[in-house]
C-alpha cells in the first residue's frame, strides 16, 4: 500500500486500538495474515505483538527476523513483562535457533509466564540429546543424556499411571522417532477392535505404525492397512508389514481416493465390534485401545471418543513454533461400529478434513455421543512433516480458506440433520449427489488431473462471519446478481470491526445458499477469472495479505459517508496493488447524495469513478417470497406477529411495559370489539423479553424456532405481520428487507424513517405497534416493492458493470497471431 494513503490511517487505527483489543486484534491479524497490522500495532506502542506477527508469518525467515525484533524488546523490558503469547513464542524461537543457555534461564525464572504444558515440553526440547543443533553429547555420556531427557518426557505419562517411552536400540538409518516404544507386559481381552491405517506411498515410518498397533495391551484386533493405489515400489514395504504379525492384511484400493475413501473401504470389510484408525506415521501408546474401548463400556450412552496426542518432529523435538506441543488427535477416533454405520453410513470421502467432519455429525444426530479425553495424557505421538498436507495449510493462527468453507458448509448440513429435516447418511455411490457442495474440484476422491479455472461473472467479497453487521447486505448483493442470471461466487475477507478472538463461523445464509446452488465458492487466493469483483467491505481489502484472481472490474461499496477504518485513497492503492487495476465506487443515495454537497467518501472518487445508481442495501428481492394467498390464514386465526432477529437486548422494546404493549399476551380488541389471539413467533431466542417479563419461560403464545432447523423463508411464511420494535441500524434494515421481500407488512421503530423503506410499512412507537399490525394485515397487497425496486436497480447495475468489463478485457487482449 501506497505510503501517502495509509500513514494517516495507520495513526487513527493506532489511536483507535485499546490496550484490551491488542490480544484479539493480533490474533485477527494472524488469521488474516493482514499486511497492514504490524504497522498499527506498532503505532500504537505494541511493539511485542508485532513482532509475533513477523515471526508467525510464514516467510522464510520470519523466526530469525521475529526474534531480532523480541530480542530488543526482551533486553529491554524482560521476559517476565511481556504477555504468556509473547514469552512462549521467545523461548520457542530460542529452541529453534539453539541458545540453550538462555532458554534454561528463562524455565528457570518462576516468574517466566508459560503455561504449564509449555513449560514441560520446553523443558523437554532443552534436554533431548537428539535435538538438531542440540550441543554434541560424548557417546560414552549418550545413555545418561537420554535418561534425563526421557525423565522429563515421561513426566506426562506417569502422571497418568501410564507407561513410560523408550527408545529402542538403534537400527540402521533409524531416526529418533523411528525408535520409540512403551513396553508393556500386560494383555488385555475384549471383544474384537478393528483398526485402520491408509497409507499412500509410504516410507519406514510405516513400520513403527504398525508396530505400535501391534504392541497394544488390547490384543483382540485386526489391522488393515488400505494401500491407496501407491505408485510401483510401496510393494515390498507393505508386505514388510503384512509379515509382522496375523493379525496385519493389506488391503489394495482399486484407485487413488484419499484418506477417507480408504477408510470406507474399510468400513466394507471389518469386522470389529469397534473401529479406530491410526495414521501410517505415527506413533500410538500402547494403552490407547484399551483405554478408549473402556471408556465407551463404562459410559453406554456414549458412541465415540478421542484422545490427544502429542506432535514431534523425527528427532523427537516437540517445540513447534506457534504451537502447544499437544493437541487433539483426530485419528484416534474409536467408535462403535455397528451403530455407528447405521446412523452415518460413511466419512466424507473428501481429501481434507473428513475425520473431524464424522464426530461433528455424529453429535447432530445424538447429541453428548462424541467424548475427548484429556486424560489419561496423550497417548500418541504424531510426527511433524514439512511436506505434510495440513502444514502445507496452515500456519499459527491462519487456516486456508477451502478448509473453513468445509467446515461452515457441513456444520449448516448438520443442522438440518439435527432437525431431522436432511439425511445424514451420505450417498454411497461416487456420482450421487452430495448434500452440500466442496469448496474446490480438487477435494473430491476423484478429483481432475486439471481442473478447469472457473469462471465467474460477479465474485462479491466481504466479512460473511455470522456477528459481522455487513454480512447480510453482502449476501443480499449476492442473491441479486444470482437473481439477475449472473454466475455469481462469494468470498470471504474478514474486517477487523468487529474484532472477534476466535474466527466466527460464515454466515449460515452464504452456506445455506451454497448447499442449494444458489451461488458458488471461491477466495481472493484462488486463479479464479472474474469479469465483475463487488468489495462491500472497503476495510477488509486493507488486510488482505495477496490476491491471485483474474479481475476485469471492480466496485467497492462505501455505505459510510465519512469512512472508518479504511479510505478511498488506501484502497485504491491496495486494488491496484493486488488486481492491477482502480475500482469505481458506489454506495446508497441517502448517504452519498446530500442536499448541499456530496459526502466526503464520494468526493474523494475523481473523474467518472463513481457509478451513478442507487446502490442501497438489498436482500435479493425474490427468494423468500410466499403469495399472499398461499398463507391461508382465515379471519377467526390468531394473528401471528414476530422477527428474525438475534435475541439480544438491543433487539426488543426497553422496558416491560413497551415490551408487552408490542408484543400481547393476551389477545387484543379489533375495530369491531371482539377477540384476536395474538402469537408471537421468533427465530431467535425467547430469553431476554422472558427477562424482562420476569418470567422463567416465555408466555405460552410465544414460540421460538431457534434450532428447529426452519428456514428464513419458511419462518416469514407463516407470519401475518412482521413486527419489530427494538434498536434501528443496518442488521434492522437488513431483516426488515428480507420480511418485505417476502410480501409481509412491517411494524418498525420510529427511528426506522430514516430508511425511507417503501411498501405497506408503519414506523410507530411500541404503544402503536398493534393497532399499526392490524391496520396493515387488513389491507391486502403486495409488499415486496421495496426491496424488489432495490434489487432491479443493483441487478441493472451489475450487468452494466459485467458488460463493461467484458469489453475491458477483449480491448486488453492480444492480437491473434
């Protein structure tokens, strides 16, 4: 970015930053790998937080340029100063460039702020003999060396009762990792495990994996190993295991699938009461099987657990910079079978991510079924690969994007399924269709040797986190370009307002929409062609680390008249910087198109930049739509009233009294003098107005859906008028639109004016909120003209722009030959 665009804005996101924000704006910079945190957080006098973002980056020398920064500041201000994040991430760094000396200082001072686990697994790393760059241990002195360093590592393990690790004596070309064992003299019978273990042109690490299987104190089970179509050369190897013991068989897959098509393959075949798995290059405790298989039969009402493990490198050094060195070990899922497949049927045959999308829908479906065991400790030890797929995406605090669309895709499936509304059985046949769609070609079994580049018409990119204000206008701009018969796709760019810790979940609307095939996938980091790229959230490009999609055109919205947080001259820069080109600009009339003069935002766009056409906020105008006749309410039904917003305080009357002037209890008098039951219905939640009524359940005519799985369409269907009364601001407007595009009248607060909303809408106090409703049910007629005249100007707008850009791109296109 342009140094003369964001010097200003770098001091006034460094003024706005509190100290208490630092924490969760560093871990936002982190997820998003932002080019322009840094710069903010040093501006602000956060010189420790920046210099964790340098050295979590992912460059090639991040660590070294993270630690010259951390260096100075530790020198300066101590070890004992700075945040837990900060001092492990400094005595991590200290591992990995080997200053032993320091780094037994630092455990050394209580005072240090580690975690304990930290602490342990640094302590660990600062004794092992093996650790590259470690000091060189005599050979005579090696034994005595590995004793103190396996006393400190079993520290974990004993505190569980559990058996310690051992090295084996070394064989030829044996790494550390390739050695370790836990000897156990103990057997244990039970009722047959099956255990599965895929394996992909495997290499020596295969042995100790299945080893490891072998050496379980449960001893009634049978390994198969699914070689997954391995290229010629994996045959010896793989019969190498086969010899070990009977209870080994390979099993050969007709065609190269993935982990988890190998793991169905499996589910063919076994027999075992119970099924776990166990990766081709891992280690496993030898208690593990039994430990878990115990804990299903002394908690019946459970049908799966997990365990953790520990991760290490193949010297045994478990200091993984940005990183505790234990975590959840998704392989080790162990379940019973039998019940098990009946309800699933099958994993995701995915390429990616399959073993932690089976306990999630698991969980749907039988909800407290799926256990994670911290203790007893870790009881793997998985090796960490730098050409391992799930390294490849991700780094400390980042994930790649198709990932997390994974994740938010099938968490909405499993909604549905936990309404019972959606199977949760997966096809079995490979061109069946799914119940939701992949994020990319390339994570199907049978993936294209060369997928095609897709193509889209309009990509729009935003903040789609479920708690981001913009996200319903960005999926409102969505639906109309889909409405408007152009191939659209969205993309997710996370702003930092509002600043969230942890990354939310999408907006179940965007994965809803991709499930049914309303709009597509895609990321700016994708080779994706694009004729139009719609940005509704000018801030979040500011904090895009690269962009790799082919852009004819594009149009940043600006729904602020005064810009925070970003400027129009720092996002031009930053477009040019990452798609070659300048946008044009848009925004709605009544911000940008004032009486005297036009707003600061639009009088920063130069020349004909801006485009002339009202571009306010929009739902897409036909989607929820139900015909008034199809409602079917007769003259002697209640009237059904209520919203779809969230249940927050904000978004109900203030006070008992308005709350129940807005919203009966009791029926109401009509025109006429006699009685109208009134039901209040919600999406949302019911508990704030219980609070407020003082009440512990809500009256018996007031209905909550939340978790019922119904659909926003479904949910307005069945309401007469749609009726809010609590704080007006874009989410309001927002559903107020969606309630108009579904043909209902609408009672809103007086504040909503402003908005100039057109249709059969009244805008009333919460006195005059059912006097409004009943007035407007009784006149019958459309209501969706509002948010359908919206949707017509951004449909014509688009396909302006989209034409626009496609001859763009045929003037900038060579000559033939």
């Amino acid at each position: 970015m342009g140094a003369h665009s964001n010097s200003d804005l770098i001091a006034s996101l460094a003024d706005g930053l509190p100290a208490d924000k630092v924490e969760p704006y560093t871990a936002f910079a982190l997820r998003t790998r932002s080019p322009l945190a840094p710069a903010v957080l040093r501006a602000a006098g956060h010189e420790a937080a920046a210099a964790r973002l340098v050295a979590l980056s992912g460059a090639p020398d991040a660590h070294q340029r993270g630690l010259e920064l951390l260096d100075r500041i530790v020198t300066r201000e101590g070890v004992a100063a700075q945040s837990p994040e900060v001092a492990t991430l400094f005595a991590q760094l200290l591992v990995r460039t080997d200053r032993s000396a320091e780094l037994a200082a630092l455990l050394d001072d209580p005072q240090t702020p580690l975690k304990k686990l930290d602490r342990w697994s640094l302590r660990t790393d600062l004794l092992n003999p093996h650790r590259a760059g470690a000091p060189d241990t005599p050979p005579e002195h090696l034994l005595e060396a590995e004793d103190r360093w396996l006393t400190v590592l079993n520290e974990i393990h004993e505190a569980d009762g559990l058996e310690p690790v051992r090295l084996r004596p070394p064989g030829t070309g044996e790494n550390p990792y390739q050695r370790l064992a836990a000897p156990s003299s103990e057997r244990v019978d039970g009722e047959l495990v099956t255990v599965v273990m895929s394996a992909f042109r495997p290499d020596r690490d295969l042995l100790l994996a299945v080893r490891g299987v072998l050496e379980q104190t449960w001893q009634n089970l049978e390994l198969l190993v699914v070689d997954d179509a391995s290229p010629t050369g994996a045959d010896d190897l793989l019969e190498e295991a086969a010899s070990l013991d009977p209870r080994v068989q390979v099993v050969r897959a007709p065609r190269n699938g993935g982990t988890y098509q190998a793991r169905n393959l499996a589910l063919t075949i076994a027999t075992g009461r119970w099924m776990t798995f166990q990766d081709s290059d891992d280690w496993t405790h030898p208690r593990r099987v039994e430990l878990q298989v115990r804990h299903l039969l002394e908690n019946p009402s459970l049908l799966a657990n997990r365990t953790w493990t520990l991760r290490a490198y193949e010297d045994l050094a478990l200091t993984y910079v940005g990183y505790s060195a234990a975590r959840l070990n998704a392989s080790s899922l162990l379940f019973d079978r039998v019940p098990v497949q009946a309800l699933l049927g099958q994993f995701d045959a995915v390429r990616k991510s399959g073993d932690m999308e089976l306990p999630f829908r698991l969980k749907a479906l039988r909800e407290g079924s799926v256990r994670d065991l911290r203790h007893p400790a870790p009881l793997a030890i998985t090796q960490l690969r730098s050409n391992s797929l799930s390294r490849a995406d991700a780094v400390p605090g980042w994930l790649r994007w198709d990932r997390l669309a994974y994740r938010d895709s099938y968490m909405e499936w499993h909604d549905q399924v936990r309404a019972t509304r959606l199977d949760a059985r997966l096809p079995g046949h490979r061109t069946a269709p799914r119940p939701f769609p992949l994020p990319r070609a390339g994570w199907a079994p049978d993936r294209p040797a060369q997928p095609q580049t897709p193509h889209w018409q309009v990509v729009v990119m935003g903040d789609l986190r479920t708690g981001q204000p913009r996200a319903p206008r960005t999926m409102g701009v969505a639906r109309v370009s889909s409405d408007a018969g152009l191939t659209t796709a969205a993309a997710n760019t996370e702003s930092p307002k509002p600043i969230a810790r942890k990354r939310e979940a999408a907006s179940r609307a965007l994965s809803h929409d991709t499930r049914i095939g309303r709009i597509g996938l895609t990321n700016a980091h994708e080779d994706d062609r694009v004729d139009l790229l719609v940005v509704t959230d000018p801030a979040s490009l500011l904090h895009l680390d690269a962009a790799t999609l082919d852009v004819g055109e594009i149009l940043a919205l600006a729904d602020e008249a005064e810009p925070t947080g970003w400027s129009v001259a720092a996002v031009d820069d930053r477009c040019l910087e990452l798609f070659g080109r300048l946008p044009r600009w848009g925004g709605p009339a009544r911000v940008h198109d004032l009486p005297d003069s036009p707003s600061p935002a639009r009088a920063e766009v130069t020349g004909d930049r801006w485009v002339d056409a009202d571009l306010a906020l929009v739902t897409g105008a036909d989607w929820p739509h139900v015909p008034t006749t199809a409602r079917g309410r007769a003259a002697e039904d209640p009237l059904v009233i209520g919203h779809h917003l969230r249940d927050y305080v904000a978004r109900w009357p203030k006070g008992p009294k308005a709350l129940r002037r807005a919203y009966p209890l009791k029926p109401v008098i009509t025109g006429d003098d006699t009685e109208l039951p009134v039901e209040v219905h919600t999406l949302g939640g019911l508990t704030v107005p219980s609070q407020l009524l003082n009440r512990e359940l809500p009256p018996s005519t007031w209905l909550s859906f939340l978790g019922t799985g119904m659909t926003l369409r479904e949910f307005l269907s069945h309401l007469d008028v749609w009726v809010y009364q609590g704080t007006w601001d874009l989410h309001a407007e927002i559903a107020t639109l969606e309630a108009l595009a579904a043909g209902l009248p609408c009672v809103l607060p007086e504040a909503a004016a402003v908005s100039d909303l057109q249709g059969r809408v009244r805008c009333v106090a919460p006195a005059d909120a059912v006097d409004a409703a009943l007035d407007l049910v009784a006149t019958a007629h459309d209501s969706a003209n509002s948010a359908r005249s919206r949707a017509d100007a951004w449909g014509q707008t688009l396909r302006s722009l989209v034409d626009r850009a496609r001859v763009t791109v045929a003037v900038d296109a060579p000559e033939a030959c």
